[in-house]
C-alpha cells in the first residue's frame, strides 16, 4: 500500500513543518478596528483617511496593531514612510487618503499603527 505510505508521509510532514516557528500574534481585524489614537484630532484623522485599508485585511495593508506586519517597513527609515504616504505605494493611494495631512501627522499616524515611534 504504497499510497498509505505516501498519505502518512504527507501527514508527518505538515506537522512538522510548523515546528520550530515563532507564534504569530497579529492584530485582529477587531483590534484594528476598535484602535485609535488617544489625540482626539490624529483619531479623526486616522478614522476618516487609515482606517479603511488598515484594519480591514482583504485590503492588504499592515493592520494597525500588527508589529510583526510594519516591522519591515519601519525599518526602511521614515522617509521612505514618508514617500510612500504622500506619493502612494502598491495599493496605498497619494497622500492615504489625507490630503490635508503634514508630514508630521504622517510620522505620528505611522506611529500609531505600526506601534513604533518613527521619527524623521
């Protein structure tokens, strides 16, 4: 039973391939949603312009909360944060939706979602 063999092996296989790995601890998309700056002002902003696309995961975006997804964004340094918000970038639309937004409202929403302080 040559087949029974192969079908065990394939069982074994995907078990063990999930060994060894980190735990995956991502924002829900119910963290996402309920997330908000603790300004009154940047919690607006963030409602109306990020929201939408970062605590929605069909979207594509890093969800707010989820370090693990914006850790290789911030690590590109906040310019290219910054370009890529006010220029757009994949998916991202110029300027995230706010087109009245400062650079520094960009560093501050990025800060927020991506739970990190970036500066420029």
């Amino acid at each position: 039973m040559p087949t029974n063999r192969y079908a065990a092996f394939l069982i074994v296989a995907t078990l063990l391939s999930g060994c060894g790995e980190e735990p995956k601890t991502p924002a829900t998309r119910t963290e996402a949603a309920n997330a908000a700056p603790s300004d009154a002002a940047l919690a607006q902003v963030y409602a109306n312009s990020c929201q939408l696309c970062h605590a929605n995961p069909a979207a594509g975006a890093p969800l707010t909360g989820d370090k693990k997804a914006w850790e290789p964004r911030v690590q590109q340094g906040a310019d290219t944060l910054l370009d890529h918000a006010i220029n757009g970038y994949n998916g991202m639309p110029p300027m995230g939706l706010c087109m009245q937004c400062s650079e520094e409202e960009f560093l501050a929403l990025i800060s927020f979602m991506s739970g990190q302080s970036i500066q420029q």
